[in-house]
C-alpha cells in the first residue's frame, strides 16, 4: 500500500528545485554578461577612439574652412602677379558652386561605399586642388585648382557628418554637432591671421595651398590608422544598384544654373548694362536650368 505523502513536503521539494533552477538560471546571465564584458571596449578605449577619430575629422573640416578665410587675405596678392581684377569673383565663386552642388552626390556615395575610403579619397582630392592652386601660372588655372577644392570640400563635410553619425549616440549627437562647428568659429580667426603671416613673408601667397598638403596628411593617416569600418548592407548593393543612387545629370544641372546666376551678377551694372541680352539671357538660363533641377529631384524622389 502507497503511503501519503505530506502536501507540505511536496510543495517545500518543488520550491527547493525552482530555486535550484533559478540559481542556474542566474549564473547563466552572469556567465554571459561577462563574456559580453569581455568582448566590449572599455570606457577609456572608447573615449580614447571617439577623440582620435573626431581629432581627423576636425582637422580635415579646419582643412576646408581655412581655405576660404585665407583667400579672402591674399586675393589682393594674387591679383596683382595675374593682373586679373575680373576673375576676383571666381577665385571664390568656383569653389562655393562645386561644393555646394556636389555634397548631395558625396552623401549618396558615402551610403553605398567604404566610409573610411571615400572620406580619404576625398581628402587628398582637396590636396589635388591646392597643387594646382599652388603651381597656377595664370588666374584660369587657379579658379579650377579652385573648382577640384571645392568637389573635395563638398565630400569632406558629407564625410563628416556621416562617420559622426556612427561614431557617437543619438542623445549625444548635438553635443559633438557644436564642437565640429566651433571649427569654423577658429577658421574665421586663425585664417586672416595665418593668410597674412604667409603672404608678407618670403613665402608668398602660394604657400597658403602648400600647407593644405600636410594638414590633409595627418587626417588621412589618422582616419586610416584608428577609424573602424562599420558593416553595412548598403555598401554590398550591385555596382549597378549603386551607381542608379547618384545624380551626377543634377549636379551639373546645378552647377550650370549657379554659374549663370553669377555671370548675371557679375556683368550686370558692371561691365554691361542690366538691358543687355547676355545679362538677361543669363538669368533666364538660371530660371529654366533650376525649374529642370527641381523637377528632376521631384522625379527621381528617394533615389
């Protein structure tokens, strides 16, 4: 005959083994959790990198931004070995347009391609332009120098703002907005001053291209040697796919409508009169090529 058990015994043994369960369960987590440990970056490495890496960036934005502050100082310099009063717009007019129409092709391709490759190709393309800048034998070939800066400018900002965004949180992502912008706020003092340092001395004014070169170096060699490529599924699209991403048709839409823009203000009251047809001409070409751009935008929509 079976003998009763006691419901209290039976209930003290379940409580027991779910207890026993637990505790495993417990080590379990903890055994995890410091494997996971393990595996992640302490604090001080990741501060460590965070600084590195934004110390790359921060140079190659200062790169760009002294560019501009400087040339406003040595304009009056290279205008007398050229003799070239009437290009004086276009010695800054070259470099705004490129960059301001090409940062929209330089995001797409930071979407689909190597963050760290792109940013440093575009980095010693900016390089590219200040050779040419530096060795320009007449004002021509200094506003294209100028233009190449310009299309490398326009890819360093996109790669800025793009490595940031995986580099740093969401919550601290204004924090570290303001102190890539407080590199212009040091461009605007540092530029005129170091501008006008170079171009009285036996430098001349060439040399305020020159010294891009090694500027940009330390960028690159920083970005190359301390950036960790993040992995992306964007970047393993089809040549294809990502080719259809770009706009190069609407960036040279753009180009040709803020040049005409300028051209018209540029000759208008000046050289001809604001009723000559090139001057009106000009500012009709502006009008269509920017309706052609918007409704191109508007058709290509998301891609």
């Amino acid at each position: 005959m079976a003998t009763p058990q006691n419901p209290n015994l039976i209930e003290s043994r379940e409580k027991v083994v779910e207890d026993d369960s637990l505790g495993a369960g417990d080590d379990a987590v903890r055994a995890t959790d410091s494997q996971s440990i393990d595996h992640e970056p302490t604090s001080v490495k990741q501060v460590l990198y965070i600084t590195v890496t934004m110390a790359a960036l921060m140079i190659a934005l200062l790169l760009a931004a002294l560019d501009t502050n400087i040339l406003a100082v040595v304009i009056p310099k290279i205008t007398t070995d050229f003799g070239s009063l009437d290009d004086v717009a276009w010695y800054g007019s070259a470099y705004s347009i490129t960059k301001m129409a090409l940062q929209p092709t330089f995001g797409r391709l930071y979407y689909t391609m190597s963050l760290k490759i792109t940013f440093c190709v575009c980095v010693a393309l900016f390089g590219a332009g200040s050779i040419v800048c530096a060795l320009a034998p007449n004002s021509l070939t200094l506003i294209v120098g100028r233009a190449i800066q310009g299309c490398g400018c326009a890819g360093i900002h996109a790669g800025v703002l793009s490595i940031m965004a995986f580099l740093v949180s969401k919550e601290k992502m204004p924090i570290f907005i303001a102190i890539i912008s407080s590199t212009y706020a040091v461009s605007s003092v540092l530029g005129p001053i170091l501008g006008g340092v170079l171009t009285e001395s036996w430098l001349t004014w060439r040399f305020c291209f020159w010294i891009n070169l090694p500027i940009g170096f330390v960028s690159i060699l920083v970005t190359v040697s301390f950036f960790r490529e993040p992995e992306r599924e964007s970047t393993k699209m089809p040549i294809r796919e990502k080719l259809s991403t770009l706009d190069p048709i609407g960036s040279c839409i753009l180009i040709g409508a803020i040049t005409c823009l300028i051209l018209a203000l540029q000759w208008g009251g000046i050289t001809l009169p604001w009723s000559d047809s090139k001057v009106w001409g000009c500012l009709l070409g502006f009008v269509l090529t920017m309706a052609v751009f918007i409704a191109l935008q508007i058709h290509r929509k998301e891609r």
